[in-house]
C-alpha cells in the first residue's frame, strides 16, 4: 500500500467532516486521516494505486490548501 504525507490547513472536526466526502469520493484513497494535534496538520493518505494529483484536486474542492511533504 502507498502513502503519501502533505501539510495541510484542515485544523479541526468541522474541517474533516467538509472535506470528507471529497476524500470518500476519490478512486485511489483507501483510508486517511488527518492529525489535527501536529502543529503541520498531517494529511495521511493510503491505497493501493494512489493518485497525488487527485488527492490535492480533492482538497482544493473542499477549499483546504495542502503541500507535499517527504516521506
């Protein structure tokens, strides 16, 4: 399974629930989860085939800015 790690500006529940049918929605993403207690606010995104590039196109949906991080 893939991982991919961005820094993101979803900072809270009400943040999460808006952009979680975007992320339910995309194709590529089997699970994610964002630690709202890192002070980066770690998007973690995990599946088998995962798109990068559709994972920030469903962000960008829900209005939350998100950067690639290494590792």
């Amino acid at each position: 399974m893939k991982t991919l790690k961005f820094k993101t500006n979803i900072k809270c529940g009400g943040c999460i629930a808006a952009v979680t049918p975007h992320l339910n929605s995309a194709e590529t993403v089997e699970k994610w989860e964002v630690d709202t207690a890192n002070p980066d606010k770690i998007l973690t995104v995990q599946g088998e085939d995962l798109s990068e590039k559709e994972v920030i196109e469903k962000v960008k949906k829900a209005g939350y800015t998100l950067v690639k991080t290494e590792g």
